[in-house]
C-alpha cells in the first residue's frame, strides 16, 4: 500500500510539474488553442465556395452575322464566364491565352447558318490553357453549359423571328435536316493549349514535394536552435569568438545541404517511381528548391528566435503547415480566396513553391517570374530579422 502512494505522489508531482510549466508560458497555450481557429477564420472570411469566372475573349468573324457586342455573350454566358472583348480576329487572343492572361477563348462559326440549312451543327472552338485536371475537368462543364445555353438561345431566336429555321415554312431542303441539328445546331470542341494535361497524381506531385520541403527545413532548423537556447549552450558562444551571423550562416548551410539532398531524393522519386515528367531545365527546378528551402529555413530560424521552448517551436511550425494546407494553393485555387487573404498566402514559401514547380515541370517554364523574387525576398527579411532578434538575445544575455 505504501508503494502504490508513493506511485501515486510521484505521478502527481510530475503531473503537477507539466501543468506548472505549461501555464508559465502563456504564449503556448494561446497559440495552440487560438492559431487554429484564426486559421480557420482567415478561412471563412477570405474563402466564399464560389470559383472565379473565368476571364473570355471571344472571336466572332465580322462576316459571321453574329453580334459583336460583349453584352450579348454574357447573357448567354452567366456567371463562368466574364468576357473581356469581342474581337473579329483570334491571333491576338491565342497569344494572350499561351501567356496565361486570359483563361478561355471562345471561336464562333462564321457560316453557322450555312452549315445549318445543310443539315450540319456548327462548331463552336473553345481552347484553354490548363494543367490542373481539376481545372480542366470545370472547364469542360463549362465548354458544356455553354454549348446548351448557345443552342437554346438560337431556337429561341428563330422560334421568336419566326423565320429560317421552321421546318412548317417551306424552305427547300428544309425537311432534310436531321433532327438533332434542329435540336442543337452548334456543338461545342474543347482545346488544351498546355504543353502536358497530367494525372491527379502528377499534378500535385509537385506540390506535396513543395509543401513537405517547406515544413521539412522549418523544424530541422528550429528544433536544434531553441534545444540549444534551453540548453544553455548559447550562452557559451556568447563567451566565445562565434557571432551570431556565423551560427545563423552555419545552420542554413548544414540543413540546407541536408534539405537539398532529401529533395534529390524525392524528385527521383517522383520522376521514376511515379512517372512526373519535367519539361523545364533541371538547373531551373533546382534554383526553385533551393530559393524554397532557403525562404523556409529563414521562417524556421524566425520560429526558433521567437519561441519560449520547443514545445512552442513545434506548435507554431505545425499553425504554419496548418496554414500552408489551406492557403498556398495546395486544395484549392489561390484567385479563389479575397485579395487581403492572398497576401497573408503570399508570405507562405510553399504558396511560390508549388506555383514555380510546377510550372517547370509541367509547363516548362513560368510566366510567374517574380515568385522567384518572392522566395528570395522573403528569404532575406526572415534571416535579417533572425540574426537581427539572436544577436539581440545573446548580447543582453
């Protein structure tokens, strides 16, 4: 009986240490108990579950007899799609398209009567430049409704008319035509302009490397720097010839070697094991792995130089992949969420990351040339204010 109290007392007294040491650090336990509902918040407030319209130029021939209006093609478009311009020609529009400027341009037929009185649909040219399966998947219901909503709105203006396209007129040749021209007289072909239209596995290849190489550098570097402030060990270089700049420049070296080779690693996986093509330069992937771990080591030493304990290290590491997950474009697109939410996804490595990767990878290049200036910015003022906060630490002790 004594042994079984003697248990209990020291479970207790390890119980009662934890609960004490916990409710000294305040900051952790607001982190861990607010960060997720801000995040979710941030969320809500940012995210409507409604997909951006998708921006449309459309080419109609000034031949064709069609409008060139821009209001009478978003009657019939709704609420997908928002046309830019109506323009006779499509080169000007397919040059737009390739530099990702627009998302959709739409071709109208220019004998579309023609075809009809000869019994055929007409055939109406859509091209996107998507590499998102998803993306292309909502383009094709799009391509779709569309299509519908062309059909209805020519019946319906032939039947108001009441001319050309009644079977009851008389028009020579008119009982020739099929009944499912009458019924849909134009049909709708979707075009991919992307260089590759890759799996679901291949499209966020790339981006579940991206995300674990962001979350990967941040705890390598913040776990061993805020042991080492525990530890005391700080205080020994404080004494010694080493600055705060060397420990800083030695941890981003080692962990960034040790960072790049597991992401060698990885992207043989994903290249061999998965089949990931990459249609860009190798050395342009490797200077977005590395500008990527060099951005997210910065946040992690952030992190470390911020942090009371390691416990705190660790809760806010996991708050920033939390927060990685919903708004770095990994689920759902980044123009989905408002703009003052885009810029709080803007501070996030992995936000360029994942857009810079793949579009090397599967596209080739990048016409989003100024995420690589991102990563590095976002390097620079993390290391700074790293060094700016450690040398602070160590010079008042």
């Amino acid at each position: 009986m004594t042994g079984l109290l003697a248990v209990i007392v020291r479970l207790l007294a390890f119980v009662g240490k934890e609960l004490v040491e916990t409710v000294r650090r305040p900051g952790a336990i607001a982190s861990l108990i607010l960060g997720p509902f801000l995040i979710m918040a941030i969320f809500g407030a940012g995210y409507d579950g409604f997909r951006r319209p998708l921006d449309t130029i459309v080419v109609v021939p000034a031949d064709s007899g069609l409008p060139q209006e821009p209001a009478a093609y978003r009657e019939i478009a709704g609420n997908t799609l928002e046309i830019l311009a109506v323009v006779p020609d499509r080169t000007d529009a397919d040059a737009r398209l390739r530099r990702q400027e627009i998302d959709v341009v739409i071709v109208a037929p220019a004998d579309s009567d023609a075809r009809f009185r000869q019994g055929e649909q007409s055939v109406v040219e859509v091209a996107v430049n998507v590499v998102d399966p998803v993306q292309a998947a909502y383009a094709a219901f799009v391509v779709g409704s569309l299509a519908n909503e062309i059909n209805k709105e020519i019946i319906s203006r032939a039947a108001e008319e009441g001319q050309g396209y009644a079977i009851a007129a008389g028009q020579p040749g008119a009982e020739e035509i099929p009944p499912d021209v009458i019924a849909s007289p134009t049909r709708t072909e979707l075009t991919n302009v992307a260089p590759l239209t890759p799996g679901v596995v291949a499209f966020f290849g790339p981006a579940a490397l991206a995300l674990i190489l962001q979350h990967l550098a941040l705890t390598l570097i913040a776990l061993p720097l805020v042991r080492e402030r525990m530890s005391g060990i700080l205080e020994v270089f404080r004494i010694s010839p080493i600055s705060p700049w060397e420990i800083i420049a030695g941890k981003v070296l080692a962990f960034g070697v040790l960072g790049g080779a597991i992401g060698a690693v990885s992207m043989g996986l994903l290249i061999v094991g998965f089949g990931i093509p990459i249609l860009g330069e190798p050395w342009l992937l490797a200077a977005v792995i590395a500008l990527l771990l060099l951005a997210s080591l910065g946040v992690g030493l952030l992190v470390a130089v911020i942090s009371d304990s390691e416990r705190q290290a660790v809760q806010l590491s996991l708050l920033i992949l939390l927060a990685s997950v919903f708004f770095s474009g990994f689920v759902l697109p980044l123009e989905e969420f408002t703009e003052p939410v885009q810029g709080v996804a803007y501070t996030l490595p992995v936000t360029h990351g994942i857009r810079l990767m793949q579009d090397v990878m599967l596209r080739g290049s990048t016409t989003q040339a100024w995420e690589f200036g991102a990563l590095a910015a976002i390097a620079f003022i993390t290391l700074v204010a790293s060094w700016l906060l450690l040398r602070r630490r160590m010079t008042q002790g």
